[in-house]
C-alpha cells in the first residue's frame, strides 16, 4: 500500500505502461470508493443523487464521511419521490442535502474543501464539461476528480466532455474503472498544466506592442 492514494495511482499508471485513459483491471466504482475510504478522503460530493443508492453506499465504505449530496430532483422525473427516497436513506448519515442545481450549489461549498468530487448529473456535453470545471475547483490538490457513465450511449456528452478537459488542462494519468458503464477518474494536481496563463501573457504582451505602436 502506498503512503497516499495519488502515489498508488502514479504505481498503477507506470505498471499498466498505457496511454490514459488507463483502465484498471478489476477495479470498479464501488472499489474506488472503498480506496478513498482507505487513504481517509472523508469529506466528498456527490452531483446527481438519484435515490442515494451509491450515496449509501460511500457512507458504509469510508468511515467519518461527511458528503454534500447536490441535485435538484426536478418534479417531472419523478423528483419528488426520489427526494423522499434520499431522506429516508440517508437520515443517520453526516450529509449535507442540496436540492439545487450543481451550478447552484457551488456557493455552498468552498473551493479547495472537498476530498473528492463525484459527478453523475446531466450527461449532455455542456453540462458535463461545466461540472468538471466548476466542481474541480472545490477539490483540493491530491484529491480525486471523478464521474459516472464513460461509455457511449444516446445524447451523451461524457467522453468527448472528458477527453477534451484532460487534453486542454494537460492531464496526462486518469483512469477508468473496468466496467460497461466506467466511471473516470484523475487525482488533481497530477500531471496538470495551465495553458492559460501563458496565453494570458501573450495577450497582454501584444497589447502592449500594439499600444508602443
């Protein structure tokens, strides 16, 4: 075992000898949650909530958990109903329930606080891409950035969504559970470049030749 869980992926990455995405032979979503309880990531979120099935599940797996369980539970998808669901379920656990949208609740947890993030709300596109890059920032360095559904299937955004942040924020070890419907994964902070700053300079730098001009 490893002294941390971004060590333990860094020994994965160099034992699969794989270009990421790097699928984790036997590893599946609810072992990965079983890790974080193992390496004492206690304070995580979970976006898109459902009935709190696998929301129950963190909490009998990782001890001393406190998780923000974010959705809105709209109406028309039986919202209510699953809302009732998830009191019930979880009414002993050190959750912190927000009925809102994930763009709603980001004012409710402060960046660089969470252990982990775990995204499973709107799958199209945009969404996927938004939540990645709003809820990344509420993680803090060594701590995991992870998501459901990294499979191909009608109207959904998850692959492209995530192959398109790990290439533009230079994301080069991130992994996938081994199953159908593979939830993905990256510690941040590991192998991660910034290209805005650079760009940013560069912009300023011309403006101030076009001015000197």
């Amino acid at each position: 075992m490893k002294e941390s869980f971004p060590a333990q992926l860094e020994a994965w990455y160099e034992k699969a000898e794989q270009i990421s995405p790097v699928r984790l032979r036997t590893l599946t979503r609810k072992k990965l949650i079983d890790y974080l309880g193992l390496y004492g990531f206690t304070n995580g979120a979970e976006i898109g909530v459902d009935r709190g099935r696998f929301s129950k599940y963190m909490f009998e797996h990782i001890p001393n958990l406190h998780l923000y369980c974010v959705d809105l539970w709209w109406w028309k998808f039986r919202g209510e109903s699953k809302y009732q669901s998830v009191l019930r379920r979880l009414k002993d656990c050190n959750t912190t329930i927000l009925r809102k949208t994930s763009l709603e609740a980001l004012d409710d947890v402060p960046d660089g606080s969470l252990d982990f993030v775990y995204i499973d709300a709107d799958h199209t596109f945009d969404y996927v891409m938004t939540d990645i890059i709003l809820w990344s920032k509420k993680v803090r360095e060594g701590g995991i950035v992870a998501g459901h559904d990294y499979y191909r299937f009608r109207r959904a955004g998850v692959i492209p969504a995530v192959d398109i942040y790990t290439q533009q924020h230079g994301i080069t070890q991130w992994f996938l559970t081994d199953e159908k419907e593979a939830t993905w994964f990256w510690a941040k902070g590991s192998s991660f470049v910034d290209p805005l700053p650079d760009s940013q300079e560069s912009v300023q730098e011309s403006a101030q030749q076009d001015l000197e001009e």
